[in-house]
C-alpha cells in the first residue's frame, strides 16, 4: 500500500500532547502543556454560551465577524498606536497556529529561505554573538523570518534596540516578517512588549499574530486574530480559505467582547502571572535550581543538570520525573531542531497557588532521595 505524506508521518505525536497524556496516566502535577488552571471569565464564556443560543450559528464571514475584526483593529489602535483599516487589515483564524500555518502557506514558495529562532541564552553569551549570527542567517534567499516575542519556551522579551537590528536586517534583505506575538499582555515588571511592526520601515513587511487563548485565558477556544497590509494579508487569506474557512461565530463573538475590556484588565495580566511566576521561582530557589531570566510568557527554564544521571538526557530526565516525583515538565530539547541543550527543561507557571505548591512538595520530596 502507498504511503501517506512522509515529512507529516515523520513527525512524533507533539511534546506537549505526549507530555500531558503522561500526566494524566500517572495523576501527576502538569507543568509542562501551557495552559491556565484559570477557567476564563464567566463575561466571556456567558457571551460565548448566549451566542450559541441566540445568534447566528451558520458560517460567518470568511475574514471573521465585523465586531471582532473591528475589536482587533481598536487593540491594535489603543495599545500600539497602530491605524489598521479592519475590513482590510485583519483576519481571523482559528488560533494562532492556523494563523501561522496560512502565513507560511500565503507567503511561501519552493526554495525560499526563513529564518528561525532556536532560544536565546542571552546570559550565557555575549550580546554581540546572537547578532553576529544572525546576520549570517540572512542570505538574498530569505523571504521571511519568524519573531516569537515575549517568546515561548525562553521567556525572552525582545528590546527596542534588538528589534531595531533585526529590522535593518529585513528591510536590507526585502524580507517579511511573521511575529508571533501571543503572549502580547504577558509580560513582567519593566519589561514592555513592542510589536516589531511598530518599528520604522516595518509596517508593511510585518505579519502580526494575537491569540484569544493568551489573552483571556482561554486556550481551548482556538480564536486567533492576524493585523497584516493587504498585500501580505490577501495570499495568506486564501490560504485560510482553503484550511478551515471560518471559526466559529460565538467565540468571534465573545472574544470581541474581551478585546473591549477596559485597559485594567490587559494591564493586571502582567502582574497577577509575575506573582505565580514569584511563588514558583521562590521554591526552585529553596532546592537551589537555577533559572534563566523569565520576562514574559507563561514559562520559566530550569537548569537541572545536577539531578541528570550519566548518559541521561532532558527527555529522559521528564520521564524519570513524572514516574518518580509525579511532575510533569518539558524538555528543552523539543524545541531545538540541532545541537540541543540537554541540561534545561521548561516549567509551567499560569497556575493555581496550590498547584505551583503541589509541584514544588513532589520536586522537593523527590530531590531529597536523589543521591548528593
Ligand atoms: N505560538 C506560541 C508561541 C504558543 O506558545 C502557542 C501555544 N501556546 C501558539 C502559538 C498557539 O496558539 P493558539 O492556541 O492560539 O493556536
Ligand atoms: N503552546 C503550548 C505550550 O507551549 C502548547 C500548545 C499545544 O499543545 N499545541 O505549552
């Protein structure tokens, strides 16, 4: 029998999916998948619920509901100073990974080149490496680099002045650039997000994504908004038509809602996540675990090369963790393509109080039968 698409079968099931079926097979605490203990706003979920209800529940415009769109355009506006043009500008998707997925469709082509962040230690290395670097990662070939800023799984924030260099590099190379901007609210203390296509030169060669699920805590609803020029936004507009057309209208409706939440409620994110971040990094602290700087998202890096038995790797050491201390977190090395880092893993903190105590008793427990 022929075979079905060999790069896709390839592939294992994701990190995040195997991780959390391991969780659920040994009860253990889950600090690996990304996702919120918090069950979302009862506002947004009732809007969502009366939607169903009383709305119109055939298939919405193919760009998405006009309140949402709109919505999107005034966050773009109240935020970011930046004037989208809603009819035109924005498309909704079905969760930033469509979001991503249409970006690649509608921009690419055979043979061209994209750029890609693997996670930058910036305090391991000295600044000027990474942009050594990534300067040499242009070439006349590349069309497109993807941004992840604050970034998942570092917890990087991405600075003015390193936007500025990377905004150089696009426009002398007449590239695009998709920034995957998810975790927009989510940042701590005197860090600021800036969307890279607020940067001179950049608002027409920026693809910006936002996700509903970030925002408003709500990861299972799949609602994801890209701002984008027409020129970029068309080709990748047909790419959405073809992958899933609409999203459903009751959570465009509801997360339309959200988007019109007064400035309080994006600008307590930060804050309320920088404290479980705070309880968290107050535990590892205790074992004596070293962290690399978190400034933003729902993750911190843990170094825990210390516990690693000889020979043993990241992944090997999440699995030994979630059978032997009941713990689930996840290896670095998921997201490296080469040259992996075997000594970090990413933990989790958009989490209740007792479940970031939970995890720290097992971890705690479980460090003091580990030989010294
Ligand atoms: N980008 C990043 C960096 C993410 O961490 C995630 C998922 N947490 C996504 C995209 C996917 O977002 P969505 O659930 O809206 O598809
Ligand atoms: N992005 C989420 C994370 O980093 C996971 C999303 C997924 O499971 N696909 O944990």
């Amino acid at each position: 029998m022929k075979a079905g698409n060999a790069t896709l079968s390839g592939y294992g099931t994701t990190i995040f999916e195997a991780m959390s079926a391991l969780a659920r097979e040994h009860t253990a605490v889950n600090l690996g998948q990304g996702f919120p203990d918090d069950r979302g706003r009862l506002d947004l979920r009732r809007a969502a619920a009366d939607y169903v209800i009383d709305g119109h529940n055939q298939y919405p415009p193919m760009m998405g509901l006009a309140a949402l769109r709109q919505a999107v355009a005034a966050h773009n506006r109240r935020f970011y100073g930046l004037d989208v043009d809603w009819q035109t500008e924005v498309l909704v998707t079905s969760g930033a990974t469509e979001a991503l997925l249409d970006g690649f469709l509608g921009l690419l082509e055979a043979g061209d080149e994209v750029v890609l962040f693997e996670p930058v230690y910036d305090t391991y290395v000295p600044v000027i490496r990474p942009r050594d670097e990534l300067a040499a990662a242009f070439s006349p070939r590349t069309k497109l680099v993807v941004l992840n800023s604050p970034m998942n799984p570092a917890g990087k924030v991405f600075s003015r002045d390193e936007l500025a260099f990377l905004a150089e590099l696009i426009a002398r190379h007449d590239a695009f650039a998709i920034c995957d901007e998810v975790y927009e609210h989510l940042v701590f203390g005197d860090a600021r997000h800036i969307p890279l296509m607020t940067l001179p030169g950049m608002r027409d060669r920026t693809l910006r994504i936002g996700s509903a699920g970030k925002t408003f805590s709500i990861t299972g609803w799949k609602v994801g908004y890209i701002t984008a020029q027409p020129h970029m936004l068309r080709p990748i507009t047909k790419a959405h038509q073809f992958v899933t057309f609409t999203t459903p209208p009751n959570l465009q409706h509801a997360v339309a809602v959200g988007l019109g939440l007064d400035d309080a409620y994006f600008q307590g994110l930060g804050p309320a996540l920088a404290r479980s971040r705070d309880r968290l990094l107050a535990g590892l602290a205790a074992l004596g675990v070293p962290v690399l700087t978190c400034d933003g998202t729902y993750f911190v890096v843990l170094d825990v090369s210390r516990w690693l038995r000889p020979d043993e790797d990241d992944i090997a050491f999440c699995r030994r963790l979630v059978i032997d201390a009941g713990l689930v977190l996840i290896p670095m090395s998921a997201f490296y393509e080469t040259a992996p880092p075997r000594h970090l893993v990413r933990a989790c903190f958009c989490k209740d109080d007792a479940t970031i105590d939970a995890a720290l008793q097992r971890l705690a427990a479980w460090a003091a039968r580990q030989p010294a």
